[in-house]
C-alpha cells in the first residue's frame, strides 16, 4: 500500500488549481489513471458536460468608486444600476426592500435566497468571502450554478469582505453592476477503477479530486483522492465478494456534478449496495467522522467497529455534502469518512489550503481504518445495510437538494 513518501509526492504532483471542466481539472484527472496503470490497474475517464463561462468584463461601482470584483460564472451579460441594499434577514419584510435593488448578501448564494431574490424583484447582487483578519485580499471565483437560477439570470459579482464592511461602514447608496461573459458547454470526467468482485453486486468508493478556483485543495479533497489511490493498491488482486467500483468524481466543487452524472446511469445503480466516500482526511488537527445516509443501524455498526479497533471517530446518521448524495438520492445506503479539522486550524477554497495542513501519520490511519470497514463490507456474505432510504434521511436529503425548505433555516 501507499507509504507516506508515496503520498507527499503525489500531493506534490497535484499542487495546483484544478477547477471543474478546466484543462488543469483534466490534467489532474489523467495523472490519477496514469498512477494507477503505473501499479498494474487500467482505469478509464468517463466524460461528462459541463455549463462552462469565461469573463470578458466585470465591474461593480459603488457611489462612483470602483470596487475590485469577480463576476459570478454563468450569469449571463448585464448593465444594471440601482440602490445598494444590504439584506440581514430573510423575514418578509426585509425581503420586500430588495425590490428594484442591488442586494449586498452574506454568506454564499443558496438556491432558496436567489429565488427570493427573484420573486422580490432585485435587480442584482454581491456577495463576498474571504476572512476580515487575514492579511490577503483574495476573491473567490463563484458560479451562478444552473439548478439555482433555472435560466432566471440576475447579474452577480463577489467581492472581499474587507469591501463589504467598508460599504456599509459608508453607508453607501448607490451601486451600478456591469458583467460581460461567453457561456459554452464543455466537460468534465470522472476516473474509474473496478474490481470484480465474486457477485455482479458493487460497493462503489468515491472521492472528489477537483478544487476551488483559488485553492490546490491538498485537504480538500486531494487527501481522498489519496485515500482512494491507496485503497485500490490494498485490493488489488483481490476477489472480495462484492465487487468494488473506485470513482474519482469531477466537478464535485461545481454541485456534485461527476457523482450525479454517474448516478444517471440506471443499468449501472441498480447493483450497488453501498457507497463509501472520503472527503477531507488526514487533518493535523480534528476529529474523524463518519456521516451515515441510510439505516441507523450502519452508523452503530461503524461505531462499534471504531472501538475494537481503537480509532476515535465520532458517527452520525445526516446528510453529507459531498459526493455519497446522489448515491443516496437513488436509496443507496451511504457513509462519508472525513476528518474535520477544528475551527482556526485549517482553511478550504481558500490559498490556505495546502499539505501543510496534513499529517502523514493521520492519512495513514484514516485509510487504513476505511480500508478495514470496507473489507469487511466488501466480503461479507450478503451486505447487511438495506438498500432503502429510512424516512428521516429521505426529509434531509430533499432539504439539501432543494426540493423543499428548510422550516428550521
């Protein structure tokens, strides 16, 4: 199996920007198949489309003064000024200012905010990230995904927080937003590795290897990238009873475009029992988690596993963002491994996160504690995890895929 040489050149290899759809994306993803043809294994890539963007102009002025900005991806091409409004809340009456209004947001844009935005008739937006101590001033590349605005464009830029506090402090009045973009259709792929197993039952293994527009990603989620790499070195050979399916998803960033292309594949779905995805492990600092969707059951089992073999993990049964969603989605019980790192300690989708926030002794024990539970899945007599969704996991998962409001949000 890999040895923690073997996984500091790999991150090392993979030390750069891999946004989903980006030849860089593609790079990355012919180099995971070439490690592993390079260890006896043939994997393929699996293409899929995209919604790509590219930003010709974006400028946001604020009472005559420009502010630095990036455009939001794929929102279209627009002039528009008006009010600036700085929306706090999302009670009904906060919500009705926006009308006729460039709305300042906190936070990320979610599906429900730009649908009141919609509905409230603003004219525009920004949001911003970015940490108010940090010394730099990065934006980050944000996308206007399709799912959100369902072909209802509203022109968006994001700026640094150190902006937006200044605006307000100024109590700034009038905004003016000019966005100009080419839209195209392009892909993406997805990196499959399969051993047969003594069923035609599957136990597909996921990890997303893409990163954000300002980050290598070496935590996120290169780490189980990593993890998957070493997994399929551990089963080489072999012939468990299930047969395991290795899935290095694209565009994961993007809205788990990759696992929910795979998850399309109906032929394909119908034999796989479980899913077992790695997101962020191998952390200096933090604890591990495994966050089971599917039957309560998985989640004590995992439990129980962890104290016989004396590994601290804490488990709970909820849903993950991460790549097991569409798995689940389609009833296919689904846990994810992770090692979340504890608040001050690391940094994602930001240029904070590199290997220096990774503990070569914590990659190893993550891994090999996900092989072990995956051995154990992988030959046992029949998978003793219903294939079915219970009806509290079937709840969360239509909140998470918007298809109906969080009441507690």
């Amino acid at each position: 199996m890999m040895n923690k040489s073997d996984i500091r050149k790999v991150l090392d290899d993979t030390a750069y920007v891999r946004v989903g759809g980006s030849p860089e994306e593609k790079r990355c993803a012919q180099y995971l198949a070439q490690h592993l043809l390079d260890r006896g294994m043939q994997a393929t890539l699996e293409p899929f489309p995209v919604d790509m963007a590219s930003i010709q102009e974006a400028r946001l002025m604020v009472d005559g003064q420009d502010i630095p900005c990036k455009g939001y991806l794929c929102a279209g091409s627009h002039d528009v000024e008006a009010p600036l409004y700085y929306l706090r809340g999302t009670d009904e009456h906060s919500l009705r200012q926006c009308r006729d209004k460039i709305v300042l947001l906190d936070g990320y844009m979610r599906y429900w905010m730009y649908q009141d935005l919609l509905k409230h008739g603003a004219l525009g937006f920004i949001t911003f990230d970015g940490n108010v101590h940090f010394a730099d001033d990065d934006i980050d590349q944000r996308e206007l995904r399709a799912f959100i605005h369902q072909g209802n464009l509203l022109p968006g830029v994001n700026i640094n927080v150190k902006q937006a506090i200044r605006l307000i402090e100024d109590d700034a009045k009038a905004a003016s937003i000019h966005l100009k973009q080419e839209h195209w259709q392009g892909e993406s792929q997805n990196v499959r590795l399969d051993i047969p197993g003594a069923t035609d039952e599957w136990i597909v293994l996921t990890a997303h290897y893409d990163s954000t527009a300002l980050s290598q990603g070496a935590y996120d989620n290169m780490s189980g990238s990593i993890g998957l790499l070493a997994l399929a070195e551990r089963f080489k050979g072999q012939v468990p009873r299930f047969g395991l399916r290795f899935l290095w998803c694209g565009s994961e960033e993007r809205g788990l475009l990759g696992s929910k292309a795979y998850a399309e594949k109906e032929d394909e779905m119908k034999n796989i029992v479980l899913c077992v995805n790695l997101d962020m492990v191998g952390s200096t600092m933090g604890g591990f988690i495994a966050c089971v969707t599917g039957e309560e059951k998985l989640m004590h089992y995992i439990q129980y596993l962890s104290q016989i073999a004396g590994f601290g993990l804490r488990a709970r049964q909820d849903v993950y963002s991460s790549d097991s969603t569409p798995f689940a989605d389609k009833g296919i019980p689904a846990v994810s491994f992770a090692r979340l790192a504890s608040a001050g300690t690391s940094s994602i989708h930001s240029r904070y996160d590199s290997q220096k926030l990774l503990s070569m002794d914590n990659m190893m024990g993550d891994i090999a504690f996900i092989g072990d539970f995956v051995n154990t899945m992988a030959n046992a007599a029949q998978c003793p995890v219903a294939r079915e969704m219970p009806d509290n996991m079937k709840d969360k998962l239509d909140i998470y895929l918007n298809r109906k409001r969080d009441k507690q949000a």
